[in-house]
C-alpha cells in the first residue's frame, strides 16, 4: 500500500492566547457569509467583541459606541482556512537552509514538531494573508519515513505567535503504550525509535487525529479496514483522489476528507479513477470534506483554495459532473477544515463565540479576482501589504532615474 502518515491536532492543548490588541468593531450592510454552508444574506451585520464574534446575521444591530465599518454591501465572510499546507516552512525553494519542511536526515520522525519552524515574516505569510487567508494547517513532508511529524494549526497573522494549536507502526506504538518498559528489549527490530512510540500514543489512543495520505480506492479500503481493527484511532483521509468509488463506505466509517478540488487526471497509477466530481460525490455520499493544496504548491499558494472552491460550483453547470453549491463549496474552505481538525467550534464561521477572523471583499470571494480590502485575525485588522504589491507598485509606471542600475540602459 503506498500511503504516507501524518498526524495533526490534540484536544487537550491549550489554545494561544488572543493579540493584546483584539478590537471591538461592527461591520454592517454586508452580504454575509457566514460559513456554515448556508447562503449568502444580505444586509447582514457582524459584531466582533475582545476578539470574538458575538454576533452574525440579518436584523443585528450595532451596538452603541462601537466602531462601524460600513461594507458598503460588499461580501463579507469568515477567514479562510487551508486545509492543508506548507505555508511559513520554505522560504526560497533552492536554499536547503530555508526549506523546513522535512528533516531528512534526523532519526526522529513522528515525534518531529515543526511549530518552532513556522515564518510569520515569510513572504508567503504575507501574500497569503492578503488574499484573505487567515489560517492553515501545516503538516512536515515525510521525506524517507512513513510519518512526517507533528504539525499545526496556525494563524496568518502580523505578529510573533502564529501557533493556534501544535501538534504534539501504530501497533508499536499501542504495544509501547501498554508497556512503556518492554519497548526497549525491541532492539533493531523496532519499527520506531522510543521518542516516536512515545509521540504515538495520543494517536493510538485517539487523543490524536492521524492523518493519512491515500488516493487509490483499494487503499482506502485498507485504511478503513486499520480504522475497524483499532477504532479508537482519530482518522483523516488526505488526497482521496478515488474516495469517491468508495464515498459510501468512508461516510459509513465516519472518517473525513481534505481532498483537491479539481483532481481531474491522475498523476500516477493511483489515481486512475481521477475526476472533477470526486468532492461531489463524496459530499453527496455524506463525506465531511474539505479543500487544500495536497502536494499542489502546498507551501505557497494556499490561497488557490478559493478559486478551488468556486471551480466546484462551477461544476454544477456542467452537464454529468457533480459539484457543490455555493454555500457548500465555501464551507469546504471555512468551517470543514475547522470541524475536521477539531477546532469547529473556534473557527471557521461567523457563528458568536468563534474567533473574529473576518474578511471584507470586493467581490464574490469564490470568484478570480476578488480581493480583500480589510481582513482581521482574532478581531486584530491586518496588514495587507506584500512583496507582490509592492513590486507590482514600483515597475507600474517607472520613472527614468528612478530604477536600480541593473535595468539602467
């Protein structure tokens, strides 16, 4: 079976602590979004308090003495949430120095946490930030092992605490957490190195999600057959490229997808069955799934998401395909990334008590194009600067003197 392991979350760490400058604001006459899977309303408020939403919908009024930001009836929606990427560990892609997506040469590998790893001044924070992403679980890279090492769910925010929630065979590891004192008698013969049997006991006790990279129908059989031999395992299929062959059986199985949008032709043998309705029919099979960029440019185009999610509503115009509609399609990259890693009830929608990780666009997020012009994180409005815009700025109307010398002529 060619599948990689990787494991996120863990219910029982803490949360960080909120910015100390979490703000109070109202933002009203909006076209809401609130993330659930529900349409769009018009006219909608919502109200951020200390950092958190209070309130969302039609007929919200502002409360007295709050600041107000008229949206002008303008899209407004919940921070996106990539289900799955890189985003914060590579720097420049052909400087080994600047990639720690992996340790390749370390002889820990479940036990591997990349939190410490995470640029929140890396370019592709920024980018991505100002394409209204607001959070992303990062996962390592395997590199030669079957476990690629604790990941995390982090924010895109402009400050120096992106952490919301790290992430500290499988048989080893259920032997070793039964009796912790044999394991050392293992010897050679031991699959895993004592740190990483000790990294894998949340996981065989469920206190952990274990995230699975599988594509092929057959393998995902396999996964589910693991999940019924040891069902107190937490498991997320990844890629699922042919999940839908086998949708019936992984909703049956409770076990949730982040899967491409658009997986349409196969990359290897393991994706013979690829089509575009592959998030279709999962859904309407009764899969939980979300979007990510599964090894699509995972460490820097997380923003692609959104236009992911809206190729999915285009779908349903398509004669034989199956897509999503628009509420559907957004809740792939809001609130079931959220749910699926464990943290539905903190982020991911405007629902009151969730974090004010809000976004203001100029047009319908789902489209090319749009583009935001405020966004806040744990109710903090952010910086939208990037190294893109200023580029863009600088050359757009170049004034003669005004150039580096290089591109003087």
């Amino acid at each position: 079976m060619r599948t990689t392991l990787m494991r996120l979350a863990g219910s029982a760490l803490a949360f960080a602590a909120f910015p100390a400058a979490a703000q109070t604001v109202a933002i009203t006459n909006a076209k809401l979004v609130v993330g659930d899977g529900s349409a769009p309303v018009e006219g909608g408020t919502v109200v951020i308090r200390d950092g958190r939403v209070v309130a969302a919908g039609a007929g919200v009024a502002a409360p007295a003495g709050m600041r107000v930001i008229d949206a002008g009836g303008r899209w407004v929606s919940p921070g996106i949430v990539a289900g799955f990427s890189r985003v914060g560990l590579v720097d420049v892609d052909g400087v080994r120095e600047t990639d720690d997506s992996a340790a390749a040469d370390s002889v820990f590998n479940a036990s591997l946490d990349i939190a410490p790893a995470v640029n929140w001044r890396g370019q592709a924070i920024t980018l991505n930030r100002s394409e209204g992403i607001t959070r992303a679980v990062i996962v390592p890279d395997t590199g030669a092992s079957i476990f690629g090492g604790q990941g995390a769910m982090i924010d895109l925010g402009n400050d120096t605490s992106p952490i919301t929630r790290a992430r500290n065979a499988l048989f080893e590891a259920r032997d070793y957490a039964r009796n912790p004192a044999s394991f050392n008698d293992r010897g050679k013969d031991a699959l895993l190195t004592r740190a990483d049997a000790a990294a894998l006991v949340p996981v065989v006790n469920g206190q952990q999600k274990l995230l699975i990279k599988v594509d092929r129908a057959l393998d995902i059989q396999v996964v589910l057959g693991l999940k019924r031999e040891m069902p107190a395992l937490d498991i997320v299929l990844v890629g699922a490229v042919e999940g839908w062959m086998v949708a019936r059986e992984i909703a049956a199985a409770g076990v949730p997808v982040i899967a491409n949008a658009l997986a349409d032709l196969p990359a290897d043998f393991d994706q013979l069955g690829a089509t575009q309705s592959n998030v279709g029919r999962m859904v309407a099979a009764g899969v939980t799934v979300a979007i990510g960029n599964v090894d699509d440019n995972e460490a820097r185009q997380a923003r692609h998401v959104k236009q992911f999610a809206g190729n999915l509503v285009a779908l349903t115009r398509v004669p034989g395909a199956t897509g999503l509609d628009w509420g559907q399609a957004f809740a792939t990259i809001s609130s079931k990334p959220a749910e699926i890693m464990g943290m539905g009830g903190e982020l991911g929608s405007l629902r009151p008590g969730r974090r004010g990780d809000v976004v203001i666009w100029d047009a319908d997020p789902l489209e090319i194009g749009a583009t935001p012009t405020a966004v806040f994180i744990d109710g903090v409005e952010q910086p939208l600067g990037n190294r893109q815009l200023r580029l863009r700025d600088r050359y757009l109307d170049p004034k003669e003197g005004a150039l580096p010398k290089a591109y003087q002529h």
